[in-house]
C-alpha cells in the first residue's frame, strides 16, 4: 500500500515558466514532508521540507504548499532552470512508533532550453 | 558539509553470493538507513539503525541483514544474493540534532548491484 504517491512520473516545462510536483498521502500521521532532487548516478539531496503545523515554506525559487485536509503537497519551482531537470522525490516522516520516511516514486523533471 | 560513502559505485555478484555493502558516515550522525531504488517504486526502507547496534526492519527487509558495530559505519548484507536484489542500494544519515524538529537525510551516491 503506497502511503506516499507521486501520481505524475514525469513533467516537461519551458524555462522561465512554473514546474508544479505533486505529491498525495493517505497516513494523517505523517508529521514532516520533504522534497528530494536526485541527478543520475548520485544520491538523492535535500531540497526543502515544511511541518505538518505550515501551509508553506519557501527557499529562494521553491516553494513546499501543504494541504493537509487535502492530505496534498505540492513543489512549485519559479523560474525553472535547465538545471532543475532531475527526479524529485517527496517523503514524509511517521510519528508512529519508531520514526522513518517513506518516499514517493519520484517525478522527472526536464525543463526545456 | 556532510559526506557519506558507499564502498562501491558498481558491483556484480552471482546468484547465492553473500554481499556485504559498507555505509561510512563522516558527521557524527546517530541514525543511518539503507534504501533500494526500483524504477516505479521510488525508495523503499530496508533497515534502519538509531544507535550503535541497534538495527530495525524498515518495509523490505526481507532476504537483508544489517551490522552497525560503530557510530560511523553501517553494512547491508544480502546473505545470499538473488537476482529479485538487483537495484540501486543507497545509504543515509541523519541528526535528531540538527534542529528544526526534522532531521534531514544525507544521501550516499548509491551502489548499482547487478546479481546474475
């Protein structure tokens, strides 16, 4: 049972423009929600995470919007950059018992020069 | 800036093979997880460690073993390789301390096992 989804496996936006990722949970229990980038041949980096207690967390040209009556979150990119072309990854933290994150499938990103 | 390694970026062992991968860790992190990456199914926790031999099952730890003797270094053993663990290894580390109330993984590079 998949408790973290990325519906969308991949994305193509123009340079300049908006990318939207999205992500859906099912556990109420998650706590904490991240975004992971990862390039091929190396591993996932941090991008930016928000609490469940937000709405939004922003860090320069992203932005993490939590909807949590929506059990929905989504990464917006602004301006997309050729750079940004990886797979983003979304996770969430579980509270229950012993704490852990489980990913999404991930969403490949190709912004187009 | 935080650096974990991963003994290997490329590996091929054989059907029935033990396989031993080797996580080091270079910043005093209690916790250490290792994941598998499949195309479709995202990262997926095999086992997990918050202190020194300490270990639990994350979501496949089917066919897995791990070893955490010391702080710093965390080992996925395939006690007997089969090609069903053919994937993308990769290990992580984190710090309740790091603040914040989250505490962020850092990301080896991965291992690619092929198991023929």
């Amino acid at each position: 049972d998949q408790q973290v989804k990325q519906n969308s496996p991949s994305l193509s936006v123009q340079e300049g423009r908006i990318s939207i990722l999205n992500c859906d949970y099912t556990n109420s229990m998650f706590d904490y929600f991240l975004w992971y980038k990862k390039y091929p041949a190396e591993g996932p980096t941090f991008l930016i995470s928000i609490s469940s207690i937000k709405d939004k967390n922003e860090d320069g040209r992203f932005t993490v919007f939590l909807n949590k009556s929506a059990k929905h979150l989504s990464l917006h990119i602004v301006p997309s950059q050729p750079g940004d072309s990886a797979v983003y990854f979304c996770a969430a933290r579980t509270t229950s018992g012993t704490y852990k994150y489980i990913f999404g499938t991930g969403t490949r990103l190709k912004v187009l020069a | 800036d935080v650096k974990v390694t991963q003994s290997s970026r490329y590996l091929v062992k054989r059907t029935g093979e033990k396989v031993f991968l080797e996580c080091v860790q270079d910043m005093d992190h209690e916790n250490m997880f290792w994941y598998r990456q499949d195309p479709g199914l995202g990262l997926r926790l095999i086992y997990f460690s918050y202190d020194v031999k300490m270990k639990e099952k994350g979501d496949i730890p089917e066919g897995y073993s791990v070893s955490r003797e010391k702080k710093e270094r965390f080992s996925l053993i395939l006690e007997s390789a089969s090609t069903n663990q053919t994937s993308m290894y990769l290990c992580a580390s984190s710090s309740p301390r790091q603040g914040a109330g989250t505490d962020t993984q850092y990301f080896g590079p991965g291992t690619r096992l092929t198991v023929l």
